[in-house]
C-alpha cells in the first residue's frame, strides 16, 4: 500500500518529482493506469526492477495523460490540474518475481498461468516486455493471447506472434529467437472513486465472502439483477424490447436488439420477480409492466428484429413465457408460428422446454417427454436440462412431483453438489471461484456463467415442498448458498467501479466469468429466477421456523 499511496500523491500534483527516488519497492514489474469517467488516459509499465521503478511508471501515465489532457497554461490550470487529479482513478500493479513457463503452445500457457492474478512476460536477451492483470481484464486477453502478443512486439513483426500458427508457439519461438517467457503474480490495489483509498484487488475485483447472503443480501441481489435486466431496455421510441449482452468496459450493448431467446428468459425472470415476495413493490410493479411490454414487442417484430419462430430454442422459450388465459392478437398469431416452430423435433437438449408449456404438450405428452429427458441424460448430463426439467415437472404436479421424478431430480441434486469448487479445491488463489460448478465435460477447467443454469436448477428443487421437505430446509439453504456466492462474484459491483466505463449501468449484472467482463441476459435471467426461488425458500423457512423451535443452521439467514 506504500506504492500506491505514494503513486497517488504523484498524481494529486499532477506531476512526479524531477529527481527519481534511491528507494521503493523492489519488483520485476509496475504498471500504473489513470482513468477518467471510465476511459483509460495513461498507463506506463517499467520492467527494469529498479528503486525507482514505480516513479518511472508514474511518469509515463502522467505523461500520456497530459497529453490527453491538455490544460492551458493560464491563471486557471492550477485549480484544473487539481479537478482533473482528484477525478482521477489510479491502479497500481506490482509484479513480483518472474517464474519460468515450460509451455510448448499457448494454449499450455492459457492452462497454467491464473488470469487475472498473474501478468505475462517475455525476455529477448536484455529487454523484457510485460503485460499485467488490468490490460488482459480490460481486453477480454486471455495469458496465452498476451504471450503470443508480446513476441510480436519483441520481434518486431507481429506475423512472428500469432497465435494460430504452429510455428511461432513458446517453444519454437524460444528455440529460433532465444525468447524465455514467464508468469508473474501480481500485488494490485485500485480506487473505486477518484476521492477513495486504494482496495486491494482480487482478479479485478473483491472476493465475496458467503456470510453476506443472509435473507437482506439475497433480496438485494435479487433486486439489483431485477433493475439491472430493466436498465437494458431499448430507450427509443421504437419497440425492439431489450439490448443484447452489455460490455461494461465500453459502456456498450453488442446490439440494439437482443436476440428472441434471450429477451424471452428475461420476461420469465421479471415476470417471477414481480411475483416474489420481499421484492420492493415498486420494483415488483415495474418488473411486471416490462414482463407485459417486452412479450408484446417481441411478437409485434419492429424491423431488423428476428422473430422467435424461426429458431425452436426461442420459440420453446417465448411458448414458456406466455401467460395463462387468453391472448391478444399479435401474441395469438405469434403463439401459433412458435408451435409450429416447436412440434418439428427439437433436439433432446431443448425437449424438457417442450414440456414447460400446456399449450404445446398436453400432461401425458409432457410426462412422456420429461421420461424422454430422464432416460438418455446420465445424471451428470441433466445439468443442460436445468431449470426447465424441475420448473416442467411442477407444472405436472404443483403439489407432489411423481416419485420416479422425485427420487430422480434429488440424486441429482446430490451429485451436482460434488462439482462445485470447494475452497480446499482452490486454495488461496482461487477464493473466487469457490461455490462454481465445473463438470467433466465442460468446455472450461473454470467455472463460468454457466453455473447460473445449475444453481436455478437447484433453487427450484430447494422451493418445491415434494422435493424439499420443510425438514431439509436449513440444511439445503446452507448448501445452496456457496454456489449462490460465486454468482454473487460474478455480479458487478462497487469493486469493479475502477474497471468499468458507467459503474451504474453495469451494477448486478452478472458477468460471464471472473475474467471475462461482458454480461449476457440469460446469465442474470437464470440467476434471477435462482434467487426467486430460494426468496420463497427462506419464506417457508420463516413459516416452518415459527411452528417448532428454529435450529441452529437458519441463525446464518436472519
């Protein structure tokens, strides 16, 4: 914290001292990076280890930063150059010692260096090159991209440092070139506001710990996932609904026009919320206007959209959101495109959709197809099902699910809790990724937003009574609650303020991992309809609570 403070009394004078420090810290690396209302101004990176490194880094970030930010020598530049330094966010990454790689290919390299811990290095003789945890979050760069880019900047020609060409991997590299390539662990601190002290940083952001989420830390989260889902409505006055998955980093949707699958997820989480209790009620309210407005637009097309029929996923899922009763016409007439769309067999991994709605399936056809899904997914594989499987089954039964089904969706909930990461799992390190899910077949060794599609699954097993009984209650809420966490880590928060461009539109949407910033509507959707669930559960635990003596395990949700 002495190098940070120190960086940042440089920079409240807007300037470093003329004569380099004899002292500091002793480091492999330093990057500093200045931002302004989201927008990188000025980094410098100095890789040469000595006393004076973090001064030097300073001095280049000031440097690019004046120059950016040019303010006239006038009776007004003093006052401007305080305004613009206390606005100011400073990052300060120290690079601890440099660790060899003995990776043959950067995809080796992806497998062994921790993104978003660890910076990258490259030696060419004397001259090392460096790029720190910051730069890679801030530019989706996985390790393995930041190597492959830094051999282009040694060689000067970056064709020397593409990834996808056999021979300029690590080890062909190094053989022709003499480049040695390193990991380094890094020590960083960031403000979250110009005016505020420095926070030590865990992958860009903070670790949160699972004593948080009592029953006011889970309705909040619900709640900021409920507003963030309604910030990304379209502003205009044209009718294409919701925007597609946000960049935080930019302050940028990928799209104006979310795609139908995705805006018809969104309906069912606010529709769900709206309907929860412990949500605000005007929140509730707006929640379920939204619902009503983004069913209506999706079936009302505005030009440029897709419409839900021409893909069975989005058609199953617009099917799943309609509302009970009769429809007015536009929803009428896109009903009947959608089930055409969704009797032309749908793949296995869409059928527990089919039998999500009455209006495709009837209770026998739904049964059958819920049978269908059983019968060719190993319990480990019914994770894709999830949560349609459950939320279909209580469809069939809202009062006591079959008990083939019942035995059947409780041993999977069993199983899945043994891939979830445990902190014994991860060490120290990996404090972040506690509660995730990774299962043999997953295309990543890291957990992921992935896991938002298993924890809905189990929420809904934890609320329904047949599947939970109110004696399992408190030991099933306290087992839920560490994968509920690692949600909670993807969700964008005050710690993360100094990475984003608008912290404000980025708040509670959940990212798609640790170390990649972009935020999908379906990963808040799913971990909203997740914490719906669980709402009602701690309810019930509260009824329950209050006919027998309440036991040890729900002290943690009052």
């Amino acid at each position: 914290m002495d190098a940070f403070n120190a960086a940042r009394r440089w920079v409240s004078n807007w300037d470093v001292p003329e004569d380099p420090p004899t002292e500091g810290p002793r480091c492999a690396g330093v990057a500093v990076t200045l931002r302004l209302l989201g927008e990188i101004v000025g980094r410098g990176v100095d890789t040469s280890g000595r006393p004076d490194s973090l001064w030097r880094a300073t001095r280049a970030a000031l440097r690019e930063a004046q120059q950016r930010l040019p303010i006239d020598n006038d009776a007004l530049a003093e006052q401007r150059r305080r305004e613009i330094a206390s606005e100011v966010l400073l990052s300060v990454e120290l690079a601890a010692e440099l660790l060899p790689l003995r990776a043959a290919t950067y995809d080796e390299i992806d497998a062994t260096v921790s993104p978003g811990l660890d910076a990258i290095a490259v030696r060419l003789a004397e001259r090392t090159e460096m790029i720190f945890p910051d730069s890679m979050l801030a530019g989706r760069t996985t390790p393995g991209d930041a190597a492959a880019s830094l051999v282009g900047r040694l060689l000067r020609d970056p064709a020397k440092g593409l990834r996808i060409d056999r021979d300029a991997q690590p080890a062909r590299v190094s053989e022709r070139h003499g480049l040695s390539f390193f990991r380094v662990r890094v020590l960083h601190v960031r403000q979250a506001s110009g005016q505020a002290a420095g926070l030590f940083m865990h992958r860009g952001g903070r670790v949160v710990e699972t004593s948080e989420l009592n029953a006011v830390g889970l309705r909040d989260f619900a709640q900021g996932i409920a507003s963030h889902l309604l910030l990304r409505r379209w502003p205009g006055a044209e009718p294409f609904g919701l925007r597609a998955q946000y960049n935080p980093i930019a302050d940028r949707f990928e799209s104006p026009i979310a795609g139908p699958a995705e805006q018809a997820m969104v309906v069912l989480a606010l529709r769900r919320a709206s309907q929860t209790p412990g949500i605000a009620s005007d929140l509730a309210a707006r929640c379920a206007e939204a619902a009503s407005t983004l069913e209506t637009t999706l079936a009302d097309l505005a030009k440029g959209e897709t419409p839900p029929w021409e893909d069975a996923a989005a058609s199953l899922l617009f099917l799943a959101m309609l509302p009970e009763g009769d429809l007015a016409a536009p929803l009428a007439e896109a009903m009947e495109r959608c089930l055409q769309t969704a009797r032309q067999d749908p793949p296995l991994a869409l059928a527990s959709l089919l039998a999500l709605s009455s209006r495709l399936t009837s209770p026998d056809q739904a049964r059958a197809t819920l049978d269908a899904v059983y019968t060719a997914s190993p319990e480990g594989s019914l994770a894709q099902h999830m949560p349609w499987v459950v939320l279909a089954e209580r469809r069939l039964a809202p009062d006591a699910l079959p008990a083939p089904s019942r035995d059947t969706l409780r041993a999977f909930r069993d199983k899945a809790y043994a891939f979830a990461l445990p902190s014994e799992a991860v060490g120290e390190e990996g404090r972040d990724l506690v509660g995730g899910f990774v299962f043999p077949d997953a295309r990543s060794p890291l957990p992921t937003a992935q896991s938002a599609r298993v924890v809905a699954g189990l929420a809904a097993i934890l609320r329904d009574r047949s599947l939970t009984p109110d004696a399992e209650l408190p030991t099933e809420l306290v087992r839920i609650l560490p994968t509920v966490r690692f949600l909670r880590q993807l969700a964008g928060d005050d710690a993360h303020a100094g990475l984003f461009r608008n912290p404000a539109n980025a708040r509670f949407g959940i990212r798609t991992s640790p170390f990649d910033q972009n935020m999908p509507g379906e990963a808040s959707a799913l971990t909203l309809l997740a914490l719906c669930d669980i709402l009602d559960a701690v309810d019930r635990l509260r009824e329950a609570a209050a006919r027998p003596p309440a036991g040890d395990s729900s002290k943690h949700l009052e």
